[in-house]
C-alpha cells in the first residue's frame, strides 16, 4: 500500500490539495450550565498552530479533549475568548474544517464510495466528484473495495474510508478525535503510517486528540497535555529543563526539525497558564516517520505518562553520555 501511496503522492499534491490552515486559539474557556450549577471543562487555553503542522491532544478523560476539537471545528462556541482559522472566526460547517470520530460513522445501505462522496464540497460536479473519489480510494488503499457496503469491510478499512470522507473537501485543517480508538493494536499501527503519508499527499493542518501517548509521539510535532480542571488530586509538575534535555531547543513550544514527512515550522507558545487547561505544550523530538524506540522519545514518554497521574512506569536513568 505505502508504494501506492508514494506513487501517488505529487499527482494528488499538484491537484486536491488546499492550502493548510493556521489555528490560533485565544484564551478560550468553555462553561456549560449543569443542575448544580456552571461547570468549566476549559479555561485560559491560548494555542498556535502552524500551517501543516501535526498536533495531539492528550489528558485525562473530562479534560475538554474533545470540546476543544468541536470548537474548532465549529460545532460548538467558546464561552469566552477566540478561535481564528487563517485569521477567520471558525463557523459552523465550515469546508475549510473536516473531523473524523472514533467511530467510522459510515451509512451501513451505502457503498464505500458513496460515503467517501458525502463528504464533498457542495456543488461539486458528478464528473469533478466521481474523478475524485477515486483520487482517495487510490490514496486510502480501497479502490478494491469501493462497491462494498460498511459490513462488507473490516474496521480498518472502514475506518480509512472515514478519513477519505473526511479529506474530500480538501481541508485546511483536520480534527481527528481518537481516529484509531476502536482499532486492534495492528491495524492501528498500520493506520499510523497511513496517516503520516495522507499528511505527505496533502499537507493539511491536523489537531487529534489521543488517549495513547505512544500514537502522539509517533505521530505528532507537539503534544498538548490537558489537566482536568476538576481533578481532586493535584497533577505533576515536571521541571521546564527537562523538557529542554529531551531536544527541544528553547523548552516548552520550540521549534521541531524535518523529515522525509516534513515536520511543521513551529510556532512557540506561551508558558501555559498555572490554573489553565493547558498542563504542558511540548515539542517531540526527532522527524517523522519516528523510530518508536528511540531514548529520547522513552523518556518524554514517561513525562507525559507522569502528567496523566500514570506513576507506575519504567524508564532506565539518562547516562552522563546520553544526557550531554
């Protein structure tokens, strides 16, 4: 399939792809009316996202993980602050956006093809659409599958032909909210991969939230851990130099390298807010496609684990070498 893909990957560049987007995030706080009264899942969140730059999402469950990718995306409004893609208020329906959940959400009496269709730009003309359709059955690996209805499939693939409706508007920006969620660990580590070359064909703007701390270093330029505004234990601090030690080279939000992938140029981010959402903005060392088994990523690793509350771990101590 990567061969295909890399095949395919400057004739789908030169034609479908739309510039990708900036994201900036200002102060956004989200507070939703209850029976005891308002209760904040998100507060002081002030984030910048890079055009074509790869960002996860992780923190404990009722952090506002998924609230943030719904304001985004327009779904939803922030109770106070903004959100700007390329300097525009985020709409409701916007077709610069596009999300994928963790569920495929395909319509099980339509082919694969159809739904991947439904996700077109209204107004697109039946030749213009059916030309690309094709354009992401080639690029997700399902060409094979394309008259196949949703039971007829495995969950992989029905979870590529989500992405591919995701992708057909040619989006600026992509929200992925735990995309590989449901997925056995080996087709989830195949759909990693996949992912990284959708990226390579069409450089879009990707925001995914993730509760597995591997997929967001894998996968990621920078990993934005969220606290629970309501936690009744007080969560880790772990010291700014570390995050400096484990390559980033100005601490928390700096500049990421490139790879054969392209990472994003970065943007810095403030310090986040001590009673804020944001617990951490951190930069992954390295370029993408990342060896998983890499040091440094270890021990960001078990910083990031340290931030979920996740203390029973094990990480072998730098080296006087290893830590020059």
């Amino acid at each position: 399939m990567r061969r295909i893909l890399m095949s395919m990957s400057e004739t789908l560049h030169a034609r479908t792809t739309a510039p990708a987007g900036a994201v900036r995030i200002d102060g956004v706080e989200r507070t939703f009316p209850t029976k005891t009264g308002p209760r904040t899942v998100l507060r002081d969140v002030d984030v910048a996202l890079a055009p074509g730059e790869i960002a996860a999402v992780v923190g404990p469950s009722g952090c506002g993980k998924s609230t943030l990718l719904r304001l985004i995306g327009g779904l939803d409004e922030p109770t106070r602050g903004s959100i700007t893609l390329d300097g525009g208020t985020a709409r409701a329906h916007d077709e610069s956006t596009a999300i994928a959940f963790q569920e495929p959400r395909l319509l099980p009496w339509r082919t694969i093809a159809q739904n991947i269709a439904l996700g077109l730009p209204r107004g697109t003309k039946p030749k213009r659409a059916k030309e690309r359709v094709a354009e992401l059955l080639d690029l997700v690996g399902l060409t094979h599958a394309a008259g196949q209805r949703p039971r007829e499939v495995s969950g992989g693939m029905a979870q590529r032909a989500s992405l591919a409706r995701a992708l057909a508007r040619s989006p600026r920006v992509l929200l992925l909210d735990e995309p590989f969620g449901a997925l056995d660990a080996l087709t989830r580590l195949k759909m990693h991969d996949l992912l990284l070359d959708i990226h390579r064909a069409q450089p879009t703007t990707v925001l995914m939230v993730t509760h597995d701390v591997e997929e967001a270093l894998y996968l990621a330029d920078r990993v934005l851990l969220l606290r629970n505004l309501h936690a009744t234990t007080a969560q880790p601090e772990r010291p700014r130099a570390k995050v400096v030690a484990l390559g980033s080279t100005s601490g928390i939000g700096a500049l990421g390298g490139s790879g054969s992938h392209g990472s994003a140029p970065q943007i810095a981010d403030d310090a986040p807010a001590r009673d804020g959402s944001v617990a951490r903005v951190v930069t992954v060392p390295g370029s993408r496609p990342r060896d998983r088994g890499a040091r440094s990523l270890t021990d960001l690793r078990a910083s990031l684990l340290d931030g979920l509350g996740v203390t029973h771990h094990t990480t072998t101590p730098l080296t006087a070498k290893e830590n020059s």
